[in-house]
C-alpha cells in the first residue's frame, strides 16, 4: 500500500511543474491534458479554453512521487490543512531548497537547528503549498551525556 499527495493547483499546474524542475530537481514521470482525453469533460467543469491545462501529472522528486492537476481551473489553488515535508541529507541541502521554494513565497518559520534535526523550517511555496524542510539529527559528540 502506498500514499501519494494529490495537489490540485486550479489552473497554475505548469507554472508549478517548472518551479518544482527547478527548485527540487523534480521529474515530470507522466503528463496528460484535458484535451488528451477521449472523452469531452462533463458541461461546466472547465472553464473556455481549459483544453490545453494539466487532467493529471505525476512528479517524482527524490525517491518519491506526488500527483498534481489544474483541477477545475478556477484560478484560486487552495492547500489548507497539510504540509509536504521535505527530507535533506544535511545542512546546505536544506538551505538551498528551503531557499528555492521560498522564491516568492512566504517564509513562516526559519531554518534553524532543533532537538531533532539539524535544520527544521516551513516555507509556504509561491502556490501556497505548506513544506517542512528538515535533516536528519545532527550526530551525537562522542562522550556528550546522553
């Protein structure tokens, strides 16, 4: 069994594919277009001249996959509720797509060293897409008291 994020970008699904290419190296794996479908949509769900937005994408970034869609196109993507989050090897990992995915977006909590991981922050990308970056914990000094 698998869970994959399925983000519905209300018409902005390209614009957010090319910024996940450049700043989480994401791969585009599959790419179908509303009008790719044999099948007209149902009356109303788009509005004129949707044709050519994205019916469905998957993007793998790292090991893993998320499902994306312009959905009903209506312009306005809402992400309440949830948050993607993001696990780097180390430090300057973090810092640069922290950095990337807060290009034009809203930086709500700095990345900063925890209890529990190296570096921790939460960006909310230019889509309004909520990501907790973070790194493993940072090594335990020899001899530290535990």
């Amino acid at each position: 069994m698998q869970i994959r994020p399925y983000l519905f970008f209300d018409g902005r699904c390209e614009e957010a594919l090319n910024f996940y290419r450049d700043a989480l190296g994401a791969e585009v794996t599959a790419l179908l277009r509303f009008s790719d479908s044999p099948e007209p949509p149902p009356a109303g769900m788009l509005p004129p001249g949707a044709e050519n937005k994205v019916m469905h994408a998957q993007l793998r970034i790292g090991a893993d996959e998320i499902m994306v869609s312009d959905g009903n196109c209506g312009g306005q993507p809402q992400f309440q509720g949830m948050s993607l989050s993001l696990l780097l090897p180390d430090a300057a990992s973090a810092e640069q797509r922290f950095a990337a995915l807060g290009a034009g977006g809203e930086v709500r909590l700095p990345l900063h060293q925890t209890f529990f991981a190296e570096r921790f922050g939460n960006v909310v990308d230019r889509f309004g897409v909520s990501w907790m970056v973070l790194t493993a914990p940072a090594p335990a000094t020899p001899g530290a008291a535990a």
